[in-house]
C-alpha cells in the first residue's frame, strides 16, 4: 500500500531534549516537505526536499533540521525544544517535484513540550 | 506573494443541506489550485485539483469546485450533505510555478446537524 509513515504518533518531551520525528514514503517519490499544524493557522511549510541531499527553508524553519540521505527518508530534527513548537507535524511527498502530481500525507504527529 | 485565504473559520449546515466553502487566492499567474479535506485525527486528503481547462472540476466524494479568475477563488461545493461530511477543510495553491510548494489556507471546520 503505498503511503508516508511518521513515528512517533505521539509525543511528550521537555525543554531542550533533542527528537527526532521520522518520516518515510514507499512511493519512491523525489519531493518531500514537513508542515506544521496550529489552530487558527492552517498548515505551515517548515522545510523541503526536492530530491536527495537537496533541502530548502519553508516559511516556519526556525528550531528545526532536516536532512535527506535516502529518497525514502526525511526526519525532522528539533535539536532543543520549547513549548512553542508544540505542535501536529505532518510530513509530505509527491512523485518528481510538479504540483501537478498528487502531494501524499501522512498521519501526523503530535507534539506536546513541556 | 502568494497567499489563500479562507473567509469561514467555522460553517454549520443541516445533513442534506448543500454547502459552499470559499477560498480566495493572491497570485500573479495561473494557479495551481487543491482543496483538501481533514478528517478528525487523520492527514489530509485531496479532494480535487485545478491547473487548466474546464474551470468546473470534479473530485471525490460528490464535492466538485469552480476556478474564476476574475474574481481570484476557487470554492469547494457540494449538493446535499452528508454526517460524514464533518471535517476541516483547507484550500491551497502551488507557489512558485508548477516546480513550487503548496501554500494553505488557514482551513474551515465544517460542522454537520442532523
């Protein structure tokens, strides 16, 4: 079945404790990207990937890394946590980089920093 | 820059009811335009797509959505509501060109009565 996976699902860290969110897509895309969901915001881009060891800032990067080494793979990196990214993160795929092909999600993960 | 902008925080409609979301973009060229749906604790899930040709296109689950250029939107209607219906709905547009990132609204919650 063809699908973005993220772990974990759920997530309660404190301040300054490095995590990783993984994200990865059996789809064999190139494009892939993390957004952030807050209330009243909508979804924001924080960082893409238009192929392997090719990344670019969103709009929201602050506090966050990412990286690219396979095609498969795109973990989130938040190197020291606050509250304020408490947050749903949701990572994305889609086949080469045109808009024109259908952007994958996956499930989400919440995160709760204390 | 480009932007989307969803009017309606929240909507309520009786079952049956036909509904209307809006959404307006700001962009310079022709847009490539989604909407996509939210269900309660899942991702997103593209209903429909536009990017040329017949402006009225059909997606998923009996929704269907017009472009008008003229006046920069692109709504999401369908004619009779289902419960199931209930979910958040976000309007997006390719940024960028064909080769670009999504920029999302900032979504509307639909609310079904029975």
């Amino acid at each position: 079945e063809a699908q973005v996976t993220q772990n974990p699902r759920y997530l309660i860290t404190v301040t300054g404790k490095k995590l990783t969110v993984t994200c990865s897509q059996n789809m064999n895309h190139e494009y892939m990207s993390w957004y952030r969901q807050d209330p009243g915001l909508g979804l924001r881009q924080i960082y893409y990937s238009m192929n392997v060891e090719v990344t670019d800032k969103g709009d929201v990067p602050e506090g966050y890394k990412v990286s690219r080494k396979e095609k498969r793979n795109f973990p989130l990196i938040l190197e020291s946590p606050s509250p304020n990214q408490t947050s749903l993160y949701f990572c994305a795929s889609r086949a080469r980089t045109s808009l024109v092909n259908e952007q994958f999600f996956g499930p989400g993960t919440r995160l709760t920093v204390l | 820059a480009q932007s989307v902008t969803q009017p309606d925080i929240h909507i309520t409609v009786s079952e049956g009811a036909s509904l209307e979301l809006r959404c307006n973009y700001s962009y310079g060229a022709t847009p490539y335009l989604f909407w996509y749906v939210q269900s309660p604790g899942q991702g997103l899930q593209l209903l429909l797509k536009y990017f040329s040709g017949d402006t009225l296109v059909q997606g998923i689950k009996g929704f269907e959505a017009e472009f008008k250029r003229s006046q920069s939107s692109f709504n999401l209607r369908k004619p009779s509501v289902h419960w199931s219906d209930a979910a958040e709905y976000f309007c997006a547009v390719g940024e960028g060109g064909s080769q670009g990132n999504l920029i999302f609204g900032k979504g509307t919650k639909l609310s079904v009565k029975p």
